[in-house]
C-alpha cells in the first residue's frame, strides 16, 4: 500500500459531487483501433507503469493516512467503445468522473468524429495528472504500432534561461501580505443559471504566436509559455472591464513539470504549482493594455519581458508542490478525518484569495503517439478541473505548428455563451501578443 502524497490527499479532501476533479486528455487518429489490440496494449502498458493500476483502500476517518492499493492488474477493462458523438464524451469526461474503488482510475474511450476517430482519456485527478497518463499512453501506442515513440530530446535552453534550482526566500503569503494583501480580480460572472453544477468547455485550435529571433547564445526575450500568460491577464482584464468590475491584481496559477518524459517518468500528480502574480506594475499599464482592441504595443513588450523575467525565478525555487503549507496539512500527526475537515474549512475561508485562473501549458507533446495501422495523431487537447471559487482553467498543447485550446469553466460562473465569448477574446488577446517586427 501506498499513502497518499499531498497532492493527492489535498485533492481527496476537497472532493465536490457538484465539480468532479476529471482531467480529460483527446488525442485525435486518422484510422479505428481495433478494440482488440488496442485493449491489450493499454494493459501492457498500465503493467510497464504500475503506479497506475491503483484503487483506494478503504479508510476509517481515524486513520492517519489515505493509502492506495497496487493491484498489479486492472480490475476493469481499461477501453471502451460506447458509440455517440465526440460532443457527448467530452459531456461525460467533465462530469462522470472514474471511480478511484476499482483500478486503474482512469477511462479510456474511442469514439468517431468525422473521417477519423479519437481516444477520449477521463483521468481522476486525485490518483494522477495528465502528463503522467499521457506517458502510459505514448507506451500503449508503442505496443499497439511498434513503432517507437520515445520522447523527443527537450529544446536546448541556455544557462540564462534556465537558471539554478534555489530556495524560496519566503512564503507566498509573507510576499502578499507586505505592505497589503489585495483580493485577486475572479473572472465576471456572466450566465443565465447561477449556480449551475459541472463545467462547461471550448475546444480550440490556434496559430502560436510568433516570438522575436533569438541572438545566437542568449535566451529567448520571453517564450510561448510567457505569451499564454500574458494572453491570460489580458483576457481577464478586458472581460472584467465590459463587465464593469473594477480593477485587481491578476494571478496566475501555473503548474511546473520537472520530471523525465522517458519510460522511467513517475507516475503521479507530479507538478508542483506556482503562483504568477501581476501586480503592482501592471495597474499603470492597465489602461493602455485594456482601454482599446489593440493592446499599446510597447506597454505589452515590457509585461512580456517583466513575465518572462518572473517566471524563470518561479521556476528555479525550489519548493514543495503546494508549497509549505500543503505538506503542513497533510502531516499525519492527525487523524485523516480531522485533516479533511480542516483543509476544507481553511479552502472555504481562503476562497477569496484564491487565484484568478489556472493556466496549465502542456507544452509541445514530446511523444510521435504513432498507433501504427490507426496512424499519428494530428491534435491532441487536454483540459483541467475548473472549480470554483477560481471557476476557470485554460489548458494548452502544441502539436504539428498548431496549438490547441482547452478553455473550461465553472457552470456556476458561466454559461456556454459566455464561455464562448471568452474564448474568442483569448484568441486575441493571444494573437496580440505574436511579435511584429
């Protein structure tokens, strides 16, 4: 048995039957897998990984930890071909949720969508990420095709762009709290059904933005990473502004992924979450960001070279996955039922500090996913929970030139219409951010 980490038992803690915790990864083929094949590959592969094939134990509250069990073996069938369209799996993929009681919890199902077909992946969130499944899913293509899907080498940084791993100097809230700790902006309600459960989602596929050239061994002046950022605070500013909310601090929650992508990658909820803060330099640009269609070119030059100054120091602190206070809140010096209804009070009563949106960038996808006679994918999109108080997440992924756009929402924040025109005014407040020489 296996006790929880933090991630997973924060996650646990904080479970909602209104907004369940899925992560939905699609990964579209040009050609059917046949069932067959396609099942013993998953099989093979959750074997090759086994930190997948888990359930969870059954726990007294007055246990000092939540554990997970190895089952060796999956305890159902991990593929389905449930027919339908594309539109109702990705319905069942925000709000069926796979149960962690029987292994492995994820769902995977094959379902056609015009000429070609797509596997729809359901993961539950509290047992692993996307990326982890996608590395068992990059083994069952292997299996399936033969042919190898190692990961690509990653691109070469330099030493300026990738700076030592080091020590935070000082907590989130300490860094807040100096001189004052302002309420972060949440993205304006808009929907004719407050209240609403689930999570509504647009799928998108973009141009990336073009970046400045890169002199011969210095480092990029800001990366597609910074111009998703960026594109984020703009999105958000310009809604709440139509909207008539007054101005905020903006902030980012970005999850950071360190491990290896080979076929020793851990399988786990293995990213540890930073926060990107926009504040207080951002309010004397807000105007010339926000007040047109057409952000002022030079005021959004500096918010890209200041993000991308500040998101190299984020990601070279060395610091736990949900900081410092989430390894406090699961130390099993309690017992797990005192925990969870802890955490859960401490969640409700940090609600209005929590951040503005997550933006989770998966980044180029380092695997060919090469199912042999079913082909190569040609897009692949993920999406991740979108629970409220934040209400909103945004999800991207790069493959063939092209990036792929998962927006999700909280239905108690928006509707469908509303999520809609928000993701419309992201595609141009991305496209805003493409250098102009």
């Amino acid at each position: 048995m296996l006790p929880f980490p933090t991630v997973d038992e924060i996650s646990r803690h904080c479970l909602s039957a209104t907004e369940p915790e899925t992560i939905h990864i699609e990964i579209h083929l040009p050609s059917r897998p046949r069932h067959d094949r396609l099942t013993a590959a998953f099989t093979e592969a959750m074997r090759r990984h086994p930190r997948i094939l888990v359930r969870e134990a059954r726990v007294r509250w007055w246990h000092r930890n939540y554990r997970w069990v190895l089952t060796g073996e999956p305890d159902r069938d991990p593929v389905s071909y449930p027919g339908g369209t594309l539109e109702e799996a990705r319905r069942r993929a925000l709000s069926d949720c796979p149960s962690p009681d029987a292994s492995p919890p994820i769902r995977v199902e094959v379902v056609a969508h015009g000429e070609g077909w797509v596997l729809l992946v359901t993961i539950n969130h509290t047992a692993l990420d996307g990326p982890a499944c996608l590395r068992v899913v990059a083994t069952a293509a292997e299996l399936y095709g033969g042919a190898d899907n190692a990961p690509a080498p990653p691109p070469v940084r330099t030493a300026a762009a990738t700076p030592e791993r080091r020590p935070a100097t000082g907590s989130p809230l300490s860094r807040a709290v100096a001189p004052f700790w302002p309420l972060p902006a949440r993205v304006a309600a808009d929907t004719g059904h407050p209240g609403a459960p689930g999570n509504g989602m647009l799928i998108s596929d973009l141009p990336l933005p073009g970046r400045p050239p890169r002199e011969p061994g210095q480092p990029s002046a800001y990366t597609v990473n910074d111009q998703l950022l960026v594109a984020s605070w703009l999105t958000i500013a310009r809604w709440n502004r139509v909207h008539r909310l007054p101005a905020r601090p903006i902030r980012i929650t970005m999850p950071v992924d360190d491990r290896p992508r080979g076929a020793d990658m851990p399988i786990n909820n293995g990213t540890r979450l930073v926060e990107v803060a926009f504040a207080p330099e951002e309010r004397a640009e807000h105007e010339a960001l926000t007040a047109t269609e057409e952000p002022d070119p030079a005021a959004l030059d500096r918010l890209l070279r200041a993000t991308a100054a500040r998101t190299r120091a984020l990601k070279a602190a060395d610091r736990p996955q949900l900081g410092f206070s989430g390894d406090l809140l699961t130390s099993p010096v309690l017992p797990v039922g005192v925990r969870a209804a802890g955490v859960r009070a401490l969640r409700g009563a940090a609600g209005p500090w929590a951040s503005s949106v997550l933006l989770s960038n998966i980044g180029r996808v380092p695997y060919p996913l090469d199912f042999g006679d079913a082909g190569r994918a040609t897009a692949v999109w993920f999406s991740a929970p979108a629970r409220v108080p934040r209400g909103l997440s945004i999800t991207t992924v790069s493959t063939g030139g092209r990036l792929q756009l998962a927006l999700r929402w909280s239905r108690a924040r928006l509707d469908d219409e509303a999520g809609t025109r928000l993701g419309a005014l992201f595609a141009r407040a991305l496209a805003a951010t493409a250098y102009r020489p």
